[in-house]
C-alpha cells in the first residue's frame, strides 16, 4: 500500500501475533485495546456494529488479519483496489 502511495499513517493491521508499533493517528494500538477491554470494543467504537465486530475477532482468533483504513473516500478506494488486487476481500466499509 506504501508503494502505491498511500499514507501508511492511515493503516492499522491487527492480527493475533502482529503488533504494529506505528498506527493510525486516533486509533488505538493492542495497550489500548486490552484496556477498551478487547477488540470487540474497540471495532464497536470505529462504528463497526456489534456483530460485525465479533466476526472480525473470530477470524483475527483464526489467524487471519484485519487491515483498517482511515481516511477520505480516494483512501478507501485505493486500499480496497490494492486489497482486491493481491486476492483479499473486503469485509465492510464504514463511515465514520
């Protein structure tokens, strides 16, 4: 995605074993995860509803990851591209 230029500062990727020391300005790392008591609530937060957040915990808990974006609309339309691209999907889209 850096490559493609976008603004790695509006990227968080979350996964089971990944912790991204540099994240989204306003978002949270996993220190302010566990104290949002977990990840759930935190998704909850973003303005991802209640059962989508769950899903998204149960495929992070399979090993899979969750790539956040923030950003303008070009933003989110350029990670889905890059996302689609290399055989990811994507899960939803928020407007926050």
């Amino acid at each position: 995605m850096e490559q493609a230029g976008l603004d790695t500062h509006k990227i968080s990727i979350l996964g089971q074993a990944y912790q991204d020391t540099e994240h989204v300005q306003g978002s949270l790392n996993w220190k302010d995860i566990a104290r949002a008591e977990g990840l759930a609530s935190v998704l909850v937060g973003l303005g991802i509803s209640s059962d989508e957040a769950l899903k998204y915990k149960a495929e992070i808990k399979a090993g899979k990851f969750l790539v956040l974006v923030l950003g303008l609309s070009q933003d989110i339309i350029q990670a889905n591209q890059i996302l689609h691209q290399i055989g990811h999907r994507t899960l939803a889209e928020v407007n926050a």
